[in-house]
C-alpha cells in the first residue's frame, strides 16, 4: 500500500510528519489495517494519487476537482492552524516585496507573477476570481500581468520574489505559515498586499479500490492521532488543530 503527504512535507517537518504517520500507522495496526511503515516521496504526483493501492494521500483542490474527479475516494480535511485560514478552509496570500509600492490588488497590474504550476489551486487559479473582479476574463490573464514566470513550487515564486526576479506570487497561508515557523528566511522581506477567497482546504484521500470499511477506520485512525496528548508538540510543528469531514460538493466552488 501507499501513503505519502506531500502538499506539506517541507524539509523542515520531514521528522514532524514521519511521527506523525508512525503514529497513525499503528492506530491502523490496531484496527487491522495493513499500513506502510514510511511514505512516499512520489515524483509523479497524478500516479500516485491514482494508484490502486494509494491508502492515502493528501492533493490540492484544484487537481481533486478535474484530474481526478471520480478517480479518488474522498477522506477528510485538515484545519490548519493560521491566521488566515477558517476551520477547512483556506486562502491564498498574494506577496511582494516590501519595497513594492503597491497597496492593494488592482495595483499589481503590469507587474510580472511568478506561478508553481497552472493545475495548483493556491499558485495559480486562486487569482483567476480576483483578475474577473478587475474585469479580466480568461483570455486577459496574460496581458494583465507584465510577465508570467513558471517557478515549479511554492518555495521557487517566493525566492523569485525575493530576489526582485518576479514581482509578486501567491502562496498558500498554510505553506507560508509553516515557513514563516519552521524557515522565516525563506519569507523574509515579503508583505501580503491582498488575500484570495476562502475555499476547502487540501483534502486527504485514498484510492476507489479502498473499502467503506478501510476509509471509516482511516479517518478514525487520524483523529485518534489529533487526540493524542503525546501528539500535540508534532501536531503544533504541523499547524494541524483539527479534521472536518465535508460534504464532496463544497469542493465544487474551486470549478
């Protein structure tokens, strides 16, 4: 079986989340399901999380929603503990520079956006409400910004922004909380100018091949975890407070 967190797993909570999953692995055990002893590092994320013997997984809104609409199985859902998320759900934080002059959104136009990917929710499609409330329709994103810049990862826009190679990025308020914890190098000198519209938060899930059965017991096993006394520093690194099972429909606004 597999099972791999890799929307969060940053080099700085690499020994956070692997007592984290020990800990779920052997609630697991108990209730008699067989679970990996460590996780993945997938490198191709669409083949992991379609594997038939994917256990569980955690992806992105945006790929839940369109890639693999009816190819997962729905889990549950963190609640990140920032301050700008909201029980699930999360926003985007859209940076510059400090020394950047702008003050509010409508203010970034001309200037060049440095972007993970086009399938990342949080990197790239958060900001597509924002551009239609300035009036920009799909085919106008281009040529509302100066450039846009393609940087691989959420970590890649902020040290391009940093370095005045791109002039804003956005970036999750949970990958940038855990940073401004765990790496504050890797955010410094960076302001928010404007945040993104709240959405469900990056799901768990498992494989269709998973039974009801195994699923039920998945979730108890992780909020088993979250109520552990002895887990509550690793649980603290990880800026997880809770789990919300949500309805699949709520993931529909990120359609």
């Amino acid at each position: 079986m597999q099972a791999a967190y890799p929307m969060y797993n940053q080099d700085e909570t690499q020994t956070w989340v692997n007592q984290w999953w020990q800990a779920i692995a052997q609630q697991l055990h108990k209730l008699g399901v067989a679970a990996p002893e460590q996780l993945l590092q997938p490198a191709d994320y669409y083949a992991h999380w379609q594997a038939q013997d994917l256990l569980l997984s955690q992806t992105c809104g945006y790929p839940l929603t369109h890639e693999l609409d009816g190819k997962v199985q729905y889990l549950m859902t963190p609640c990140y503990d920032t301050p700008h998320n909201e029980g699930a759900h999360y926003c985007s934080l859209v940076l510059v520079q400090e020394d950047n002059q702008a003050q509010s959104f409508a203010e970034l136009k001309g200037q060049a956006f440095a972007y993970n990917s086009e399938d990342s929710q949080s990197g790239y499609n958060c900001l597509r409400f924002r551009l239609a409330e300035q009036g920009v329709g799909e085919q106008g994103h281009a040529a509302y910004f100066g450039d846009m810049l393609v940087s691989g990862g959420h970590r890649q826009s902020l040290a391009m922004v940093q370095s005045h190679q791109a002039d804003l990025c956005c970036c999750d308020s949970v990958t940038f909380a855990l940073l401004a914890k765990q790496a504050p190098e890797t955010v410094a000198g960076l302001r928010v100018v404007a945040t993104t519209r709240l959405v469900p938060g990056l799901p768990l899930i498992t494989s269709l091949q998973t039974s009801t059965r195994t699923a039920e017991l998945l979730r108890k096993a992780v909020l088993a975890v979250q109520a552990d006394p002895a887990m509550q520093e690793c649980l603290g690194n990880l800026l997880i407070k809770d789990w919300q099972v949500l309805p699949l429909a709520a993931y529909d606004v990120l359609r």
